[in-house]
C-alpha cells in the first residue's frame, strides 16, 4: 500500500481539523488509527492526537489504508471535492469518468485507460502518485457508496441493491460494504430503519412504477430556484419542464442511459435535494445519480467560490444577492450543444421553439424506428412543438394524469402541479446524434448553415471524432469544436462551462456578459474583460452565471456573428 498522507500540509490539515474548519469539508479525510475510522474535518469528536492521525485526499485511499467511515460524521456523505473538478490534467479527468461509471463498463479499467489515450499502468502510476490508490479502488469505492446510498434511501431488496451497485455477486456485495463501512447491508439498514426514515422507506416499497427516492447532498447555500428558473426558461416540451410554484418548485426530465432510459423529477427540501428516479435497468442507478449532481453542480462549494468573486467589488453586490448560484450542467453533451447552435443570434424564447420542433421531427422518427422492431408495440404520442405557448406541456401533463391549468402557472396563488407522475411517454430523452447526422430537417424553419452545423456535429459525436462529457481533455475537444463549420468560440465556450464542467469557462463572447459587465463599470470589449476576469479564477463560469443573472432580462443569449 503506498503512502496516502499528505505530509507536506500536515499542520494545515491539522489545524483544519482541530477547529472543524468547514471549508475543508470534502477535500480531505482523516484517518484516525486508534479507532480504525476516518473522518470529515468537522467530525464533532474529539480531536485525536496528530500522531494517532493520517490524512488522505479521498474516501477510497481511507478506505484502502484499511479505515472504515464514521459513524458520528458520515463521510459518505459528503459532497464530492470541486477541487478535482478545477483540474483538466489526467488525474481529474480519470475521475470525473470513473464517477461517471466507465470503470464499472466492459473491460473495465482497459476501457477507460483507452478513452484517457494512455496505458493502464501510466493511468494507475498517476492516479496512484496524486491519490495513493488505483482506478479498481476507486471504481470500488464508488460502488460502496452507491450501495449505501440505495440501503438508506430505498427498500430495494439486498439482491437488487447489489445489482444496482455494479457488483458481480452477493458475496462481492457483503464483503465490500462491510469492509468499506464495518457493518453488514442488513445492519446498515436496520441502522438506518427508524421512525420517520422507516415510515418512508415503507412508503417507497410500495410505489408501483419502480420508482426510487434518493436524498442528494450539498453545500450550503443553494439558490434552487434560480437554477430552475434557468431549466424552466428553457425547457423543451417532451423532453424536459419545471413544474410547481414557490418553494415546490420541481424539475422533470427524461434521461438516456448507458443500459437504456429514465426519468428524474428533482426538489429541495432543507439540505438535500430528493431525486425520484425511475430507470429501465438498475445498473443504470449509479450512473444517473452522477449526473443528476453534475446537472444541478451539488458538488460545488458556494462558500469558496462567493468569496472570490466578493473580492471584486463590481461582482460583490451581485453575490451577495444571490448566494449559492449554481452553474447549470447537463446530463446528456450532445443535447447541450444543439441547444447551442440553434441558439446562436436568437432569444432564449426563440431557441427553445427551435429546439422543441427539432424534438419532436426526431424523437417521432426514433419512435417509428423503435415500434418497427417491435410490431405489436404500442407508439407513444410525441409532443407538439411549441410557438411561444404552453400547449405542449399542458397536452402531456393531461396525458399523464397531471392537473396542472398552465394558465396558473405563473400565480403565486395556484396549486403545486401534482409531481412524481409515473414513468410514461410523456417526457423522452434527448433524439440521438445518429438520428441527427442523418435526418431531414426540411419544414423546420432553419436555415441551410444551421442545418450544415447540426449534422456535422451530430456526425462528429456518432462516430466518436468528438466526445462530450466531463471527462474530455477539455483543451482538445474545445479545438474539435471549433473545426465543426459554425461552431465559434461562443458555443465552444458555452459547451465547456454546462457539459465539459469546466468552472473556469467563460463565455466572454456572450452580449449579455459584456453588456452586464458595462453596467457594473467593467471592461465592456473582449480582450480588456477578460484580462479584468484574471482575478475570478477559477469560478470564471459563476462569474458568468451572476452577470447573466443580473440582467434579468434573458432574451439574446449568443452573439455568433463572427462564427462562419
């Protein structure tokens, strides 16, 4: 086992320890060897003695080093380090794509050494020099977790929770959770199994759609409806809406998944977010969760990122009155950047119609080719496209049940939409970049170059020339980006800041971004704001989401004029 601590910080990580400094929450553990648990550095006990103390960079090395979580501070629970999303070297990137699942894909760690463009032995000396452990130990520790998550969350049975996890057998299952956690699935769940979590794990044995609700954490604060306000302004109908109003705000959308589809419907209550998921294959849990978090950035650290941007005084009163802006992910690449491209020199309102009549030409040619290889299929309705009306969203909450008047969307005074509708053919993921590349898109009202960009993207993301998730070397797939005819430094910069997650992406082309900046008596040209920008790394992209925020008026939201 090779060395894990981090000596050369020893006394800083001490001290943070031993004043339960909340900043470092998530970014390193301690390992306390007289007791053979590890810690957060809030951990409420007492204090070891630094010699009794080990310190590790992630929960897998603790976990490796032969240290089992504690019970008091729960680090299993912990939000994910927005560290090692700063960073587009290697090490980074192996994590983003292991916590993504592709370690836990066929041939394994091969696959992902192979996806990196480097040899798996290069991939383990690296992974092991920046963490002390390898991507199987990693892979490993994702899935513990994973497993924790269902036991608590759900009641699943033992065996589907294995399954869903991405173990290979039950006896690999009760090993590993024992190991990682000192107690077996059972006790974790009769641990867990207690007044009020009892009652709602009782209530989720019996949902008849399969559905599970799982608790995601994150930092504090957490401006939630702006974020939904952003996914709401531009939802498309079949795909993806924002229901609900005040404080029941809920977000709905379809997933495509690596063993099939899905659906999620997403609200915050006190600290956690509650993720109804349904999904065709249980494997797929795991991977949808991960990307549920990257959607809404739950892993961000608002304390840290306000604080820098606060410095400046011309962000300052923009942060102070939003705290805890979140930058908006996504969870499917390719659907971003088409949004991107047909929202180049048009409103957020135009772009969604656009976006909504591609949709639906695509998603009922999928359909089509789906019921063809199923002749007794039943075909389900797909949405109209929308011009600037709520007539869609309507027609499929109707559809599923729903009682929503989108009339009353926008009164305070109406009802809450009823939410956690079952799984049905009201919302469907994203059309495929395959269905793309060889579509017709005659009738659609866009132009001959928008046309030319959008298949030669989609063709670009079918072969597999052009990748579009976290774990791309962003450098290489900006340059990929902007050879696509019609693609500029806008959408690459946009594509980088939502799919890439690059926290540092700042669109500077971006009209709202210069104006904004202009009224705050910034630089308004490119080159003097950015060189002003210098000082709000590496949170340019928040930058980006307060000066956008602030205009309160999202109506041009691209400016591609340079873009040939």
């Amino acid at each position: 086992m090779p060395e894990t601590a981090l000596l050369d910080d020893f006394d800083t990580y001490y001290r943070a320890v031993a004043s339960r400094d909340t900043r470092f929450d998530g970014r390193f553990f301690t390992g306390v060897t007289t007791t053979g648990v590890y810690c957060r550095p809030i951990c409420p006990a007492r204090t070891p003695k630094p010699e009794n103390v080990r310190f590790f960079r992630v929960a897998a090395a603790a976990e490796a080093a032969g240290f089992r979580t504690c019970r008091r501070c729960r680090p299993d629970k912990v939000p994910g380090s927005p560290d090692w999303n700063i960073r587009a070297d290697l090490a980074g990137r192996a994590l983003r794509l292991i916590a993504d699942g592709a370690a836990d894909q066929q041939d394994g760690v091969a696959a992902l050494a192979r996806t990196l463009a480097v040899s798996e032995r290069h991939l383990h000396r690296v992974l092991v020099a920046e963490l002390g452990v390898g991507p199987l130990t990693l892979a490993r520790s994702r899935r513990a977790q994973t497993a924790r998550l269902l036991l608590e969350s759900t009641a699943l049975p033992v065996s589907d929770v294995a399954f869903a996890a991405g173990y290979g057998s039950i006896r690999q299952f009760n090993d590993s959770v024992r190991e990682a956690f000192g107690a077996t699935p059972s006790e974790i769940r009769v641990r867990f199994g207690s007044g009020a979590a009892a009652a709602e794990l009782a209530g989720s044995a019996v949902e008849g759609d399969g559905a599970l609700t799982l608790r995601l954490t994150y930092r504090t604060p957490f401006d939630f409806a702006a974020l939904l306000g952003w996914f709401g302004d531009r939802a498309i109908p079949g795909v993806d809406e924002v229901v609900g109003t005040g404080r029941d705000l809920v977000y709905r959308r379809a997933l495509r998944l690596p063993h099939g589809t899905g659906q999620v419907e997403l609200r915050d209550d006190k600290g956690v977010v509650h993720a109804r998921l349904v999904v065709d294959d249980l494997r797929d849990v795991a991977v949808a969760v991960r990307r549920c978090r990257d959607l809404l950035d739950l892993d961000a650290d608002p304390a840290q990122v306000d604080a820098v941007l606060a410095g400046d005084p011309a962000l300052a009163p923009l942060v102070a009155a939003r705290p805890g802006l979140r930058v908006p992910g996504a969870v499917d690449g390719f659907e971003i950047a088409v949004r991107a491209v047909l929202g180049q020199q048009i409103s957020v309102a135009a772009a969604r119609t656009m976006t909504a009549r591609l949709v639906q030409r695509f998603s009922a040619v999928e359909l089509a080719a789906e019921a063809a290889l199923v002749p007794n299929a039943a075909l389900p309705a797909v949405s109209p496209a929308v011009s600037g009306s709520p007539t869609a969203t309507s027609a499929l909450a109707a559809a599923s049940g729903a009682t929503r008047d989108p009339d009353k969307d926008s009164d305070p005074e109406a009802a809450p939409a009823s939410h956690f509708v079952d799984k049905k053919a009201d919302l469907l993921p994203f059309p495929r970049p395959e269905t793309l590349a060889a579509g017709d898109y005659e009738g659609l009202g866009l132009t001959r170059r928008t046309v030319a960009t959008l298949r030669a993207l989609a063709t670009a993301v079918a072969s597999g020339d052009l990748a579009l998730d976290r774990g791309v070397d962003r450098t290489e797939a900006r340059a990929k980006l902007l050879a696509v005819p019609g693609i500029g430094p806008w959408t690459a910069d946009y594509v980088a800041l939502r799919v890439f997650g690059d926290p540092d992406a700042f669109p500077v082309g971006d009209l709202i971004v210069r104006r904004q900046a202009e009224r705050l008596g910034l630089p308004g040209a490119e080159k003097a704001l950015l060189a002003h920008a210098e000082s709000w790394r590496p949170w340019r992209a928040y930058a980006a989401l307060h000066l956008w925020a602030s205009s309160g008026d999202p109506v041009i939201e691209a400016t591609e004029g340079t873009e040939q």
